[in-house]
C-alpha cells in the first residue's frame, strides 16, 4: 500500500512508504489527529477494489475504526461519507451498516449530514439516486465546533422576537445561520438574494473543474466545510482512503496539517501533483461560495427539442 505522510512546510520532499494502511495506523501516537474524514470504497467493484458480501465489507473496517479512535484526539471527530452498496438492485446503505460499528467504540453521532448534488446516474428500475451521507461522530462531548466559520446568511436578517424578554429585538445571528445538515450547497457571499441561499456542493463530474482521473472523487468544498468547523489552524488532519487528495487540499489551503494514505499510487501521485499546483497557486478548485450555474428559459439547452413536441 502506497503511504502518504505530508507537511505542506516540507514541500516538495515527499516519503513513500510501501505500508498497509492498519499499521500506519498504529505508529500514530494515541490522541493526535484532531479529524479523520474520508469516503472509503463503497464494495461497488470499482478496479481499486474487490467486491465482497456486504458483512464481510463491514468486518473488514473494524479494526481500523478502532485505530481510527485510538488516534482521535479527545476533541476530535470522524466524518465518514457514504453512500450505498447495490446487489442484484437492491439498495444496502451503507451509513446504517457502519453505525454501530461506530457505536461500539465509543463515538457520539452529532449528526447524519445528507449530501445532495444534482447529477449523476440515471437509474431505469428505481429514482436515480441523488445525494450521500456524512456521518459526523465525536470522541466525547468536549469538540470543536466553530459555527461561526461556516455560517450563512439568514433567510430573514431583519426578523425579530415578537414577545417575552427579547421583544423587538432581532433574533437571527448576526454573522447568519446554522446551514444545518442538508448541504445542497449554492451560497454566494456576493449575491444579497435571500431566496437562493442553500449551499449546493457539485458532484466531481466532466465539466467539474477539479475532475481527475479518480471514478468517484469528492469535491474539495466538501471536506473543506467539515475541516473549517471542526478544527482549528495546525490541526492535523487524516484520510486513510485520500484518492487523489482532495482533502488534503482543503486542509493546507486552510492552514491545517494533511496527513493522507492511499494504496494506488497513479492516485498518489496525481494527489501530489495537485499540492505542488497548490503551492504555486496554479491549482484549479471550485471555490467554496461560487454559485451553481443553471440555465435560463431562453438557453436552447433549457428548451424541449423540438421533435419531442
């Protein structure tokens, strides 16, 4: 297994080391990384992976869940974005088979977060299917959680307390609101209308500014998010399934320490590739509030061709 090990102050000097990831794992000293937030392999049959019954999947990441707790600081958290597991068209969910798994160690669920973008698939013998989880776990009751970085603006800045003490005074926050756990993510800092104010994350489709060669590679804004609100500058953070580094990007371009590990290396070294570009700001990213183009009613592309009329 390829092992990524990096400090963005150290650039370009990178270590591979041919390790599994379980006994990587286990040279990290107890209570060091303040997040852990990946995607694994969802048993799909995708070419990194081999699919296996859906027990033995589950299995199979209990003793690295454990490392995953042994390594967690006391404040810290385990964000795990999934999605589902299909066989002969049946839907397994995956979040619901990796929640006591979870449980068992000792982790607190805070929230179940639902992802939703707007492509991908379409299905012919059930909805095609349009969002995924993260499940958001804490180690004890004492985490961080800065709301304040990841705030949006209020539907109704202006509203205010209509009785009791606070009569008349407004009741929103002044920096916005709680953007809750559905993350259809479009907000647009720049933009003043309150109607459009969901944060719309894109899947890494063709046109996605940031597509690269991995099948299913999850958005920089994505981790970028969960990174902002649950750690602090120089923190350290860990995938164990990185890809091509996605949230190894999202965390230096904020100041925080990456570490990542990933077993196939074409990925690694597209992964490193993109923290050079990083560095010498040439890196192509979807910034965190860029608004979500959608066609207008005069577009061609947004009108019925003519030969279905």
């Amino acid at each position: 297994m390829t092992q990524l090990l990096l400090d963005f102050n150290i650039l370009p000097e990178y270590k591979y080391e041919c390790i599994d990831a379980l006994d990587f794992c286990r040279k990290i000293p107890d209570e060091t990384v303040k997040l852990i937030i990946t995607s694994p392999p969802y048993n799909i049959g995708k070419s990194y992976e081999t699919k296996i019954n859906i027990q033995d999947y589950i299995k199979n990441f209990e003793s690295m869940i454990s490392e995953f707790v042994r390594i967690l600081s006391n404040d810290g958290s385990i964000c795990w974005q999934t999605g589902n597991f299909v066989e002969d068209g049946e839907i397994y969910p995956l979040d619901i088979y990796f929640y006591p798994v979870f449980k068992k160690y000792g982790l607190k669920l805070r929230n179940r977060i639902i992802w939703h973008f707007g492509h991908g698939l379409h299905c012919t013998k059930r909805f095609s299917g349009r969002y995924e989880n993260i499940l958001w776990f804490t180690k004890s009751d004492e985490y961080t959680f800065n709301l304040d970085d990841v705030r949006i603006p209020s539907k109704y800045p202006g509203k205010k307390y209509f009785k009791g003490a606070k009569k008349g005074t407004f009741s929103g926050n002044p920096k916005g609101k709680n953007p809750e756990d559905v993350w259809e993510m479009t907000l647009n800092r720049l933009y003043e209308d309150w109607d459009d104010l969901i944060w719309e994350i894109p899947n890494v489709k063709n046109n996605h500014p940031e597509k690269l060669a991995h099948p299913c590679q999850y958005p920089v804004e994505l981790a970028e998010r969960c990174i902002l609100a649950l750690t602090n500058e120089n923190d350290i953070v860990y995938d164990p399934f990185v890809g091509v580094g996605s949230t190894l990007v999202a965390a230096l371009k904020n100041n925080r320490k990456a570490w990542g590990s990933e077993r196939e290396k074409n990925f690694v070294d597209i992964g490193l590739e993109r923290l050079q570009k990083l560095r010498e700001g040439t890196l192509s990213t979807r910034p965190i509030y860029q608004k979500i183009w959608t066609p207008s009613a005069n577009d061609s592309i947004a009108q019925k061709p003519s030969e279905w009329k």
